[in-house]
C-alpha cells in the first residue's frame, strides 16, 4: 500500500472541507484577489477571511504576498496528486466491494429461478 503523509493529507481535507474556502480556490482560479476584495464576496469579515486564507494557505492552496498595506492572494502550486491517489485507493476498495455485492445477488437471483 502506498505511503501518504498524514499531516498532508489532514491539511488539505480540512482546508477543502469548508465551502468558503472551496469558493475562495475557486474564485483565485479565475483571478488573484486581496483578502478584502474575497472577504467583500463572500460577506464576511475581513479577521474571518484571513483565517480561512491562513488555513489555505497552511495547505499549500493559496499563496498571499504583501503590497504596501494590501495583501494579494493567489493560488498556491501545490496540486492533489497525494489527495488524488488515497481517494483512488478507496475508490478502487469500494468498487471491489460492490462487485462482490452485485455477485452475490446475481447468486441470489439464480436461485430463485
């Protein structure tokens, strides 16, 4: 079985596990934006978005750089490939598991006949 770093895996779940934050990726993926310009869409604070920004940006999501007093957002580099393969893993466990489901009740069918 493959290795997967806990701690990254932990960080980017937790980070994706927030529909703010799924909004903020997705709003940096169509452009940078400052933590007021994303706390003004999506009506929050701006004490409220920085933590969010903080954990997307502990997950290697999101990039911030400081320009004068103004501090511009982007998306980070780092992509899902780890993310990607564990949840491949599961898929490929579950797909095993209702395979074996549907065999049994196809059994079950041909025994009724």
């Amino acid at each position: 079985m493959v290795q997967y770093s806990q701690a990254r895996l932990d960080a980017s779940f937790s980070a994706l596990s927030d529909v703010t934050r799924r909004g903020v990726l997705e709003q940096l993926g169509r452009s940078d934006a400052s933590i007021t310009e994303l706390a003004d869409k999506f009506h929050m604070t701006l004490t409220g978005m920085k933590k969010h920004v903080g954990v997307l940006e502990h997950a290697g999501f999101v990039t911030t750089e400081k320009i004068g007093r103004v501090r511009r957002c982007r998306l980070g580099r780092r992509r899902l490939e780890e993310e990607a393969a564990w949840i491949e893993n599961y898929r490929q466990v579950w797909a095993a598991r209702f395979d074996a489901l549907d065999q049994v009740v196809e059994n079950l069918k041909l025994r009724e006949n």
